[in-house]
C-alpha cells in the first residue's frame, strides 16, 4: 500500500499564494462593485481591519515556511519528541544529506581545477627551467635542478575538497657528480628520538673514488652537510635554505615574461616551506583566483622515491637523540599512492564512491573542527590529518569486495571508514601503508627501500587521552551528521580563509593535515 504523506516545502508556499491570491480577488470585486467613500460607509473601519488580518496572516505562513525550512525535516520523517533526542535519520535521508554537502560545499569544478593545475604547471614549468639554467656553472659543487617537477597531492589525485587554490610541487634535485647517497629510515632505533619521527630517513654521502672530501669537495661538504660519528650527513635545513635563495633569485628571470598574464610572488614564511603566490590577471583561470604553490625540494633515490626537507620548526628532536634534526628528511612516496590509486580505480566498479567517502569524511571532520575548544582543536586535525584518513582508507579499501563500494552504497561504506578509524584509534595502531608492509598489491610496485624499512606507526605520535578523545569525536561526528552540517555551515561559523603562509596541505607526509 502506498503511503502519502505531506511536503512542507511545498504546502506552505502554495497555501500562502491562496491567501494572497484571496486577498486580490476580493480588492478586484470590491473596486468594479463601486464601493462607497470612507465618509459614508457605515462600515470603513472593517476593511482596514480585514487587510490587516490577510497581512498577519501572510506573514504567519511565511514564518511557518521557514520555521519548516530550518527544521532540516525531510519527507516522511519523524517529528522530534519534545525535549527527546533527535530522531536519527533513515539511510535514504542520511546519503541524501550527504550527496547534498557534498555537492553544495566539497566537490570541484573539473572546468576550473582543471584551468588551475595548468596554470600552476605552465608557471612553476618556467620557474624551474630558469633555475636550473642560471644553476649551471661549470665548476661548481653546488646542488642543481634537474630540470621537471612532481606534481603530487590531493588536487592530483581526485580527492581535493572546496577550492583549488593550493598546490604541492616536489622540485627535484640533482647533487654533484660521483656522489653515492646512503639513505637509511631511522624507525624505533635511534635513541630519544621522537614518535612522529620515526619514519624519518638520513642521508649519508661517500665521497667519489679517488677523490679527498678536504679539498675537491670541500665547498659542498661545508655549505650543504653535516658531520655525524666521524660521517658526512646531507643537511635537509642547509639545502632548504640554499633551494628558497636560488629559486628568489632565479624569480626575476621570469616575471617580465609572466606579469601581464599574472602576478608572482615568493614568499618562504617561518617554519614553513617556499610559497609561490599566483594572482591572475587574465580569464585564463575562471574566477581569478588566488593561488598558492608549495615548492618542495626533494633528493631522487630511484623509483619515484624523494626524500623532502622536513617543514623548518615544525618538529623538536626530544633532549639526548644524537641525530639532530637538521639531518633528518622526510619521505615522499606520492607517486606510489598515485599508482595505487590508479590500481584501485580499475578494481573497483565504475561508480565507485571511495574517493568521494574520502572527500565527505575530510569535509565533516573539518565542520567538526569548528566547534572544538583548544587545544584540542589543533590536535583533531593532526590526529584526522587526510594522509591518515588516505592510509585507513587504502587498508579498508582492499579488504573487499570491490562490489561493495558502488554508489548506492555510499552511507554505508563511509560509516565502515569511521568505524574502522575509530578501532585503529582506540587500539592507537595505523601503521604506514608503504613503510615494511608486505600487503601491498603486486601490481603496485614497491622498491626495495621501503620493503626493508622499519613499520612505523603513524599514532606513535599521540597520547592515549587525545586518541580517545578523538575516537569519540570522530563517532560523534558521524552520528550527529545532519546536525553538524546544518550549524557549522552556517556563516556564524564560517571562518576566513587561511592565509598562504598557513598552507596546509594533503601531501604523503603523515604530519600534514587537510
């Protein structure tokens, strides 16, 4: 048997065009009847009075419509009891809420993000090719660029939420010739070394055959290394800081040519990396907006493998560690998630919605983060950072089956994600997916580097009181979702854009949140 029932929406506004339609019909009949003058008519005081009545009455309804419109009530749901708990959604309300903020607050314009990645590779494509010429001396035992650039992160791998305007772009670089590195991933072994650090990598150099470090060597060895146990060690923090000099430089090579089609500006801000700000001036970019670029260098090991310059300031080597930070780096393994990602697509059907689940889950969890109280504000979106949120994924992604993941199935296979986040952060255990795991899918291919590197586990860094806490967030969140999307989207919440020099970004560093 079908059940009808009643659409606010609709029978308000239909009932408040009746009303006024009434209130003309009876103008009009009223003025061709020839109604007496105001002195006359033993009744005047009751029109006025009827007309105040309709107007009254107008307004009501129109109150009422939008008393209906705020309640966030859906078609053949159950009214809240008074005073009771809201009554929880159905799954069909519940994915079409979802559907809702993702379409009207997350999903990307392929037009424009497509316009806006081909700005920022036309732009850094000039950058890099002038500094790598102005690079080439000869003689000279300085790093120098190898000429491209990686473009990695969210906005290159379909999952990047809002507004294209942040970018991440690792600037390869090439080290003097003859020189072999010896990279080795630290994990539990170094002693007072900090959690969050353990899937830091250093970078041992060995001098050419034949050649002394004291003299040939001797400018790069003291401008760009550190000594560490009688070895030379290649210092992250000193080739940062020559990348952010050579790059300023190497910037005036390009503006003339650039600067009637957009404005640019380097700004390298304290404790974080180089920026690059793009204004556009032209059409080229639909909206004109307002770009910025995080140039990262990176050391190439073979692979698609970087090691990158860990953000300055950004970590403390706890006291007694006899590795100092300037020796560390991080590492960058973008192009092996770009390739799962891509493994993943040609499993999974063709309307799957794990990419999307991926997109709602970072869109709730920063609705969420509006109504935190610090300090845990600023941990929540360290703990949900979207490489951990990526990492769950991935492992709950090849549990299977891939018919699982289909469109329909939206609001389920997102409550599995956060349940399964929600285990990994009560048992405080999400291990790296690429670091020592021997699960990864054949037809993702893993260099023998990180095959044979130490697990890391990516909580390591947290306590057990903001694990729980988060946890329990994070299932709040998820119950309370219709709730948070309807107060936090508001603009009493809505907060001013981050400014570029607090760019954060979804890059392959487990550190970094958004």
């Amino acid at each position: 048997m079908t059940v009808y029932t009643l659409n606010l929406r609709v029978f308000w506004p239909l009932v408040t065009c009746l009303c006024t339609a009434l209130v003309c019909l009876y103008q009009a009949v009223r003025s061709r009847a020839g109604a007496p003058d105001s002195d006359s008519a033993p009744d005047s005081g009751s029109v006025p009075l009827l007309k105040g009545s309709a107007l009254l009455l107008l307004g009501f309804l129109l109150l009422r419509y939008c008393a209906s419109r705020s309640g966030g009530g859906e078609c053949g749901q159950r009214p809240r009891a008074a005073g009771g708990p809201e009554a929880p959604p159905s799954s069909a309300a519940r994915r079409s809420l979802l559907e809702s903020f993702y379409e009207q607050q997350l999903r990307l314009s392929p037009h424009v993000l497509g316009h806006s990645k081909a700005h920022v590779s036309r732009i850094v494509g000039e950058l890099v090719r002038a500094a790598k010429a102005q690079g080439l001396q000869p003689g000279s035992l300085t790093p120098t660029l190898r000429g491209d650039f990686v473009q990695i992160g969210s906005a290159y791998e379909q999952h990047k939420v809002r507004s294209p305007d942040c970018f991440d772009i690792l600037v390869p670089l090439r080290l003097p010739p003859r020189l072999e590195l010896e990279p080795r991933c630290l994990g539990a072994e170094e002693p007072g070394l900090a959690p969050e650090l353990r899937s830091a990598f250093t970078c041992a150099l060995k001098a050419p055959q034949g050649a002394a470090w004291p003299r040939g060597y001797r400018p790069f060895s003291e401008g760009f290394c550190v000594e560490l146990q009688g070895r030379r060690y290649l210092s992250s923090a000193l080739v940062l800081r020559w990348f952010q000099g050579h790059l300023q430089r190497c910037l005036g090579a390009v503006l003339y040519r650039l600067q009637e089609r957009c404005r640019i500006s380097l700004a390298a801000c304290p404790g974080r990396q180089l920026t690059l700000h793009i204004l556009p001036r032209s059409d080229y970019v639909c909206c004109h907006i307002s770009m910025a670029v995080r140039l990262i260098p990176a050391i190439p090991l073979g692979d698609s493998v970087y090691l990158i310059a860990l953000q300055p300031g950004a970590r403390k080597a706890q006291p007694g560690t006899a590795c100092p930070l300037q020796a560390l780096w991080g590492l960058n393994v973008s192009k092996q998630e770009q390739r799962l990602l891509s493994w993943l697509k040609e499993q999974t059907p063709t309307n799957s919605c794990h990419l999307k689940c991926l997109q709602i889950l970072k869109g709730l969890r920063d609705l969420r983060g509006r109504g935190l109280e610090q300090p845990f504000g600023a941990q929540w979106s360290r703990v949900l950072s979207s490489y951990i949120l990526k990492t769950a994924l991935f492992s709950l992604l090849l549990r299977g089956p891939w018919q699982a993941w289909e469109e329909q199935f939206l609001a389920e296979r997102l409550e599995d994600l956060v349940l399964y986040l929600r285990d990994c952060l009560q048992k405080r255990v999400l291990m790296h997916f690429f670091l020592g795991n021997a699960n990864v899918p054949e037809a993702v291919p893993v260099p023998k580097l990180l095959k044979e590197a130490a697990p890391v586990n990516l909580l390591a860094a947290f306590d057990a009181p903001t694990l729980d806490l988060a946890a329990f967030q994070l299932l709040n969140t998820w119950n309370q979702a219709p709730k948070i999307i309807r107060i936090y989207s508001s603009s009493k919440y809505l907060r001013k854009s981050p400014t570029l020099c607090k760019h954060i970004t979804d890059t392959g560093q487990e550190s970094q949140s958004n």
